[in-house]
C-alpha cells in the first residue's frame, strides 16, 4: 500500500512547496468557505429549494446549475489542453499536462460537489440514473459520461503519476472522448428544448465544446503561473514556453467566441424566433445588459484578447491578469446562458393581464454560499495539489 | 396563439379559411386529427367534418393514437374566473398553497377607443402526444402512459428533482412538491379519479360555466370529439410551434 502511495506522491524531486503562515491561514479559509458552502447546500436540501434557493417555478434553473457548467466545462478544456501535450505529443504543451490533468479532476468534482445540492431530490440520483436510465435523456447521458471521465481521469492521473506512460495516454485519449461527448450533451441538454429560444439550437453542443477549450486554455494559464507565484518558484523556460503556446491557443479560441457571441446576437436581434429576441435584448439593453457589456464582452472576451495579444503572451503578470478576468468573464457567460433561456415566459406577448413580461431571479444567501464553498473548495484542493504533487512537474522521459 | 388571430379569423369568414399552406396543412396532421381540416396563421385551426374533408381532398390520417384519447376541450369564452377548478385541483390532488396543476390567466384585448374585452384563459398540462418533458427526464420518472397518453409522474421514488422537465415543458405545468420531494403536474386526475371509476376530472365536475369539457377524442359519440369536429369551428392550442403537439384544445362555441 505505502509503496503504491509512494508511487503516487512523490517523496522528492520537483518544486517544494512554500509553508508559510499567509498560506496556511488561506487554506484554512478556503476550508471553512468550503464548509460553510456544503452546510447551506445541505440545509437547502433538508428544507426545500422553495424556502432557501432563489429558484422558481418559471425558473427553475439558478446560479448553481450556473456554476455547475462553468467548473465542468473548465474541466473539460483542462482535459483538452492535456491531451494536445500527452496524449497527442505536442512538445510545447507538455510542461502544463500533469497539473491540467489533476485540476481537471478538481474541477469536476467541484461542479459535481455544487450541482449535488441544485439537484432536489439528488440522494435518488444512484439508483434513479440505473434503475430508470433514459437514452433519450441528453442529461442522462452527460451524468453517466462525466461520472466515467471522474473515474477515468483519476486512473489516467495515478498511471501518470507512476510514470506509466503508454498507459496513461491510452487513458487519456478514453478521458479526451468521453469528456467531449459529455460536454457535447451538456450543450445539447439545452441545444435540444425547443420551446426554450433562447437555448434552442443546434450549434449549442459544438458552442460548448469550443467554450472549453476555450476555458481549458485560459485556466491553466492562471492556475499554473498563481501557482508558482503563492509559492515563490521560479519558472523554467520551458514552462515559460509552454504557457506561450497555451496563450496562442487561448487567442484562437476567444476569438472563435467572439465571432459565435457575435453572429448569435446578430441573428438573434435580426430573426423573430418568440423569446430568442426579448431574451437578446433583455441582455443587450435591458436588466442584464451589464452582465454581457462588462461581464461577457469586456471581461471575457476583449481585454483578455487585448492583453494576450499585446504581450504574446510573454509577461506572466500579464497572462495572470488576462486569465484571471477571462475566467470572471466566462462565469458571467454561463451565468446568462443559464438563466436567461428561463426568463421569458411561455405565454408572453398573448396580452395577458397581471403577467410578467420576464421572470426574474436572483441568488439567495443560500445560493452564494455554495458557490463560493465550490470556488473555495476547487481552490483548496489546487493548492493542496501544489503541494503533494510538488508542483506537478513532468520529468523529461 | 394570439387572441387578435381568433378575431381576425373569426372575421374572414369560412370561405377565405380555407387559404392555408401545404405547411400549415402538415402542422395539424401532426396534431394527430382524424380529420383534416384547415389550420390558419400557424396557430389557429378549424376542422370540417369527415366527409367534407374527403370531398375536398385533404389528407386524411387514421385514428387517435390512445383510446380512450384523453382530452380537454375548453371553451373560453365562458369561462368567469370563479376559480372552482383550482380549489376543486387543489382540494382533489393535494395540491400545496406553492403550486397548482392549474390555474386561469387572464387576457384582454382593446375593442373600439377605451373599451376592453377581458377574457379568461384556464391552462394545464397539455399531456403532449410528443411531450418534451418525458424525452428530458434522465431517469424515466415521468411518462407518457401507452394506453390513455396520460403524462405523469408515476414513479415518483425516481425523481432526482433535477427539474429538467421543468425547463422543457412549454406550458410551465409542472412544479417541484416539496412534500414528496418529487415533481407534481395534471393528471387528468387519473391517480385521484379516474383510476377509481370516475369519468371526468374535478376540475371539469366543478365548473359551473362548463368551460372544461373532459373526454375521449377517439369516441365518436364523445362530446369533446363532437365539441372538435364540428363545422366551422375555430379550434386552437396554445404554442403549436414547439412541436409538443398538444391535447387541450379551445373553442370559443
Ligand atoms: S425533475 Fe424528476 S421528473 Fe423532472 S426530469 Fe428530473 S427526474 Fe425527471
Ligand atoms: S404540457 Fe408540459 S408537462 Fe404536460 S405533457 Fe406537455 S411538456 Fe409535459
């Protein structure tokens, strides 16, 4: 047992982590975040969404389904990134795979942790999904596909930890697949509604899996270089290099969103698909017109674009930063996709009285609480990662 | 479909009615009638008679897909917003004071300079022959039954609550009861009523303005059949074009 442990966590070598009070009293908060988030997760649960979620009858869907995507699509772009160095053997991304790999598991079980508690009834979730398994269920699919990735990304992280690594890329390549297909159906949970306009469509799955490469780029941009900076390493050049390519990549990406955001609010303010346009507009010019301007455009599209085009990616204070409001930007993006396919009401525009034009919905103290324990949670274990895989180094064999 | 349609059809008159596309054609067959008709502005349709269909060479399809062919005729105009229905749901099914499996709403509609027309609306589950909310659910908790086309929740102990059906139904029938902890809905009352012998729904027993007219479409003697099939007759579903296909119809006769 100790030997296969040992295997796993490496005794010496690579980066030794930083030990100083600062960092241990953050990780002693990111614990108690991370605590209190699961308290009020179970306390909705015990007590009902009804009386501690902001969540609703028109709609049903709030910021945890949110958050959900946003962890798991990170999760999925962090398994892409990996693969391009290990499993399909592109040199330059190399550096970053093994930490892309253990924080793709992180991040999965982040999403799986938050998700857990938007799920009403989720204790029913082992025996509903096998006893009841329904494959028509694009939700059902992307359940099973993602509990398969979690497991299947852990043993290709143990074979890479040991150093097998014919047996880890094979993994990966198995990781890679079922990642994308169930990214795919997560799109395609709402691609498919129709009724829902807003959602509707059959670009969303393609949109989800360019979103993750898009968000894999970006996060381990960020968590590779915060990473060396909590910890006062010194990065290689070939780290240096790595990062580099990864912001190349990442260039490429967000701009193939921008030109999605584009010609979708274009084709959405231009057609008349009911609910499609007041659900644009409603975020164009209306209550979340701050969340696309500043949150969507501004944080994750334009400035990252700027910044990593301006620098080429060569300033590591610079990638930081531009990573860093990517990522706010993208929760702002998965945030507005998630609760603005809710907003119009099926029966809007038929001249009824007493009828809201739009639904609303805001997070309650129970809501924010788990997302911040996740975004806590994720954020203790990527640091407890630093620190028993010693900075996730890949040796040179 | 909007209320200004109605009138504006009401006002062609029946001859013009019959201007409709091959499309507009096809859209009706997969409202699974008996009869073809006409269905107009995509959202409004009126049905002729068996045999005037035959002469004028429309399309004919076989039968209704269950029997009995559940469905809800409601003839709106009637309706006076008593709300004897709900309390009748509510008092029949259990329903908590959070939810409801119906409900009225209420439209209204400028006539001439500051007058108004109010109309009340009564909605429920449309128990769709293609319901968006059965192909959602991951884990079969919700269905359509085979014999009646009743949807339902009918095993309740699956429900994740992952509200999915919730976000798929285009008519908002659904909501989480938080006492079962599993999705509740319209049942056409067949768990509180039906199943016990009972021919209609309390909602339809307690409506003093008979607005709710309960029955099988596949039952030509049937009077939602009759309600359905007779000439002329505007009929409309609420949100054709999501393809759910529903089965409650309006009337205004
Ligand atoms: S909430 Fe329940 S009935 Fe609805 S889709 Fe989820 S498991 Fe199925
Ligand atoms: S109205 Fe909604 S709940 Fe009822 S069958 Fe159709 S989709 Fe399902």
């Amino acid at each position: 047992m100790n030997t296969h442990l040992a295997g796993i966590f490496p005794r010496s070598g690579g980066l030794e982590a930083r030990r100083s009070t600062t960092l241990t009293l953050t990780m002693a908060l990111l614990a108690l975040l991370a605590v209190a988030g699961i308290v009020a997760g179970i306390h909705s649960l015990v007590a009902g969404h009804e009386h501690t979620f902001g969540v609703s009858r028109g709609v049903p869907w709030g910021i945890l389904i949110a958050t959900y995507v946003f962890f798991v699509v990170i999760s999925t772009g962090l398994c892409i990134v990996s693969s391009i160095g290990h499993v399909f053997g592109f040199k330059e991304f190399m550096p970053i795979a093994k930490r892309a790999v253990f924080l793709s598991i992180v991040n999965i079980s982040t999403g799986f942790l938050v998700i857990a508690f938007e799920i009403e009834s989720s204790w029913r979730m082992v025996v509903g999904n096998v006893v009841g398994a329904n494959l028509t269920s694009n939700i059902w699919w992307m359940g099973t596909l993602y509990g398969f990735y979690l497991v299947l990304m852990v043993v290709e992280f143990v074979m890479l930890q040991k150093g097998r690594h014919g047996l880890a890329s094979a993994c990966g390549l198995a990781v890679l697949l079922t990642g994308i297909a169930a990214n795919s159906n997560l799109g395609a949970v709402f691609g498919l509604l129709n009724g829902q306009w807003f959602w509707q469509g059959p670009y969303m799955p393609i949109y989800f899996v360019t979103s993750a490469a898009t968000s894999g780029a970006v996060a381990i941009i960020f968590y590779t270089v915060l990473a060396y900076k909590v910890n006062g390493w010194q990065m290689s050049e070939a780290m240096k290099q790595s990062l580099g390519s990864v912001a190349r990549l990442a260039v490429l990406m967000l701009a193939i969103i921008v030109f999605f955001t584009f010609w979708r609010t274009v084709a959405g303010v231009t057609g008349s698909a009911p609910g499609r346009h007041e659900a644009l507009l409603a975020l164009l010019n209306g209550p979340y017109r701050f969340n696309f301007w500043a949150g969507e455009v501004l944080l994750g599209l334009v400035l990252p674009l700027v910044l990593l085009l301006a620098t080429r990616g060569r300033n590591i204070n610079v990638l930081f930063v531009a990573t860093l409001i990517a990522m706010v930007g993208m929760f702002f993006m998965r945030y507005d996709l998630v609760i603005l396919g809710q907003l119009v009401p099926p029966y809007h525009g038929m001249g009824l009285v007493d009828y809201p034009e739009f639904y609303s919905y805001s997070p309650t103290l129970h809501e924010q609480l788990v997302v911040v324990g996740g975004a806590a949670f994720c954020g203790l274990f990527f640091l407890l990662g630093e620190r028993f895989f010693r900075g996730h180094l890949v040796d040179s064999h | 479909m909007n209320d200004k349609d109605v009138q504006r059809r009401e006002e062609l008159g029946p001859d013009r009615r019959q201007e409709i596309s091959s499309l507009e054609r096809r859209a009706l067959l997969k409202l699974g009638f008996a009869i073809s008709g006409v269905f107009l502005g995509g959202s409004v349709l009126s049905l002729v008679s068996v045999r005037k269909a035959d002469a004028a060479g429309a399309p004919v399809i076989g039968g209704y897909p269950y029997n009995p062919h559940y469905t809800m005729v409601i003839r709106e105009r009637h309706c006076i917003d008593c709300e004897l229905c709900k309390e009748a749901c509510v008092k029949t099914n259990g329903v908590p004071a959070y939810g409801y499996r119906t409900t009225i709403l209420e439209k209204r509609r400028a006539l001439e300079e500051g007058k108004f027309e109010t109309t009340f609306m009564p909605v429920l589950c449309n128990h769709c022959n293609n319901p968006p909310c059965v192909r959602v659910c991951p884990t079969t908790a919700t269905w359509k039954d085979k014999t009646t086309g009743i949807v339902g929740i009918y095993r309740p102990s699956l429900c994740i609550g992952c509200k999915t059906c919730m976000t798929a139904c285009p008519y908002n029938a659904r909501y989480f009861n938080e006492e079962r902890r599993a999705i509740d809905k319209c049942d056409f009352c067949f768990a509180s009523r039906l199943s016990k012998g009972e021919k209609t729904t309390a909602c339809a027993a307690a409506c003093p303005a008979d607005v709710r007219v309960f029955g099988n479409l596949a039952d030509h003697g049937d009077r939602v059949y009759r309600l359905l099939h007779a000439p002329e007759t505007l009929i409309w579903v609420l949100r054709p074009e999501t393809g759910a296909v529903p089965n409650v119809f309006y009337v205004n006769t």
